[in-house]
C-alpha cells in the first residue's frame, strides 16, 4: 500500500501492512516514497517507468517472503496463528525462535555462579514438564496465566516460588528484546506476577555459634562433620555466600595474613574486603585444614547432622550463615553504609532488611520496659 502525506505533492511513502481477519493489525514503512502515479494499486508494485522500481519491488517482495516464511514456522511448530504473531511478522520479529535454546545459551552468556546457572537450568526443566516444545510466539498473556494456575493447581508452588519463575522468564524476554530481532512487544506488560513476600529470616545468636565452632574443633567426631562446621562458620563471621566460601583458597584470597579478599560470583561481582579479626583469623586457620568440594544440598543434610552434634534446634543451611554474619552488624553498632560494603551489597534495601530485622535502638529502648 501507498500512505499517502497530507500535503499537496503527489507522492507518498509505500508501507506494508498486515491483516488479520480481513482487519488491519500492523503497519511498517518501507522507506521508499514514490510518485503516486507510480504506484499500481492492484499489484501492489511501483510501475516499470517509476525511478528505482526494481529495487522497490524486490525489496517489497524480499519482506513479503520473510514475513511468510515467519508465519508458516509458527504454524510447522503447532501454534494458531492470532494477531499478535501477524503483528510481530510485520515487524520483523522472530517468534519462531525456540524460548528454551535461547535461555539456554543466555545462561551459558551470562552466569558463571553455579548454584544460579543450576537453578535457571531447573526452571527451563520445569517448562518443558509443562510443555514440551515452547517458541516465542507461544509466550503471551494466555500461557503465562495457564503457566501460573500450573504451578499454583498442579506444582503447588508457593507464591514466592512462582514469583521467582516469571522473575526468570521476565528475564529472560527483556534479553531477548535488547537483543533485537525476537521479541518487542513484552508479553509481561499486563500481566501480574505477584509480589513476593520476604520471609523471616533465620540466624544464629553468638552462643549457637560459638556451639558450632567447638563442633567444629571435636577431635571425636568424624572429618566430614567438622569440615562442613568449619565452612560453616566461615559464612557466619565473613559473610560469604555458599559459592564464595566453598571456592575459598586462602593462598589466593587473604592478603597478607591481615585481610580476606573475595569476588563475589553472585550479582555484578562485587569486592568482600574484611580484615581478619580474632574469631574468623581461628575459623580460616580451621578451613586450611578441611578442603571441600561438595553441592549445596549435599552441604545442607550435613549441616542437619552439625546442628545435632551442637545441640541447635533450629533448622540451618547455609543461607542461614549469611543471615546470621547480616545480624551481627547492627548489634555491633556498625554502620549501614560500612554494612552494605561487608556484605558485598550493591542495593542498600538489601542491607536493611537486617537492620529492620534486629533494630538495636528498639531493643535498648525496650529493655528500659525493665525498670517499669
């Protein structure tokens, strides 16, 4: 078609529109304009005497034969054409891509954190349970509802699971937006995801520690339990993640006997610098002695058999170490500035989720309630 300009020339700029149900869904300039007396309505081409009109005409038909063979891949992998796929051919989108090759090789791009790579890798598993083959052009509003009462009815996923899901898949659309060529219409743009809803967040008071670390120290006790005790406690008084402090190499990561030095593998990687105080100087010494290599759910049964071993009633994994180093500063008067650095925090509402979770003011202004 012609779209011709509201002015008094002759000529206008040529478009290809694309129809759904014999209506209009979509519209894209080819960027030629032609003389309106050029243009041959019926066969939609720029006539031979039209400057140009080869070029025109194959460009024309180059598009049209794209869009086909997009329309028809969409069929070949067993989706109803609708408007939106219409649309997108008529943009030049590619939905026929597979979603679950390209999360792969995005994982493969982009995470080098192991427990983040397996746990993106679960969650393209957990799509093909639900359907097997899935392309772009599957991915709109009807599918993720159906995806979410999938997980609710069927999975029984908690809402934070299922917020971490399309967190994941939300991810993995807006890569392949700014990728270019795939998607550009976000199929999230109307859809709810849920909120998630922070839970309570387990730690360990300086007296179970303190249990652990001579559990850690038992001589009686088998090598395995005092290695996971050790790393363990690692967590608790530096902070580590678990893939940080399972990777620990003291030769490489303490500074001249004064600092420990660590990268994080989680987020954009930032720098752990904290110097070697008396407790976690014992805990490194320990760590030296117990090298380990074991998956994080490996780590956590054994953790179960730690917590029995020192007389702890709660149920620990190593996140629970993190937390417990998190709720230590805030009683130790340190800042939320200096905090947000320990931890290796690149938000600082992260960081005050733990001075919210043990606010000291409150606690002193509490302990006043004594003298009442």
């Amino acid at each position: 078609m012609v779209k011709k300009k509201k002015t008094v020339h002759t000529f206008g700029t040529i478009y290809i529109r694309g129809y759904y149900n014999n209506k209009p869904v979509s519209a894209i300039s080819t960027g030629y304009k032609i003389e309106l007396d050029n243009w041959d309505s019926e066969s939609h081409q720029a006539l031979a005497k039209a400057p140009n009109a080869n070029l025109i005409n194959a460009s024309i038909s180059k598009k049209l034969q794209e869009m086909q063979a997009t329309l028809l891949k969409i069929e070949l992998m067993g989706s109803n054409l609708n408007r939106r796929h219409v649309k997108a051919a008529v943009r030049g989108e590619d939905l026929s891509r597979d979603f679950f090759t390209f999360c792969s090789e995005m994982i493969a791009l982009n995470y080098t954190n192991r427990e983040t790579i397996r746990t993106y890798t679960s969650e393209i598993t957990k799509m093909r349970r639900f359907k097997q083959h899935v392309s772009f052009a599957d991915i709109d509003f009807s599918f993720l509802q159906e995806y979410k009462r999938h997980m609710r009815d069927q999975l029984k996923n908690s809402d934070n699971t299922i917020w971490k899901t399309f967190k994941f898949l939300k991810k993995m659309v807006t890569d392949a937006k700014k990728k270019g060529g795939i998607i550009k219409q976000d199929p999230f743009e109307e859809f709810d995801r849920g909120t998630y809803s922070q839970t309570d967040r387990t730690f360990l008071s300086i007296e179970e520690c303190n249990q652990i670390f001579q559990t850690a120290k038992d001589e009686t006790l088998p090598v395995m339990v005092r290695t996971v005790a050790s790393y363990f406690l690692l967590m608790c008084y530096s902070g580590l993640r678990y893939e940080d402090a399972i990777t620990f190499k003291p030769a490489i990561h303490i500074i001249e006997n004064e600092r420990l030095v660590r990268k994080t593998s989680k987020g954009k990687g930032n720098i752990i610098n904290i110097i070697l105080y008396g407790r976690l100087r014992e805990i490194v010494e320990m760590v030296k002695l117990f090298p380990l290599k074991m998956s994080n759910k490996k780590f956590n049964e054994w953790l179960q058999i730690v917590a029995a071993h020192s007389r702890i009633n709660k149920h620990i994994t190593c996140h629970v170490g993190r937390h417990t180093f998190g709720s230590f500063l805030p009683d130790a008067g340190i800042s939320k500035e200096a905090a947000q650095k320990l931890l290796g925090h690149s938000d600082m509402r992260s960081t005050n989720i733990y001075y919210h979770m043990k606010d000291k003011n409150v606690d002193d202004a509490a302990e006043k309630l004594n003298a009442l």
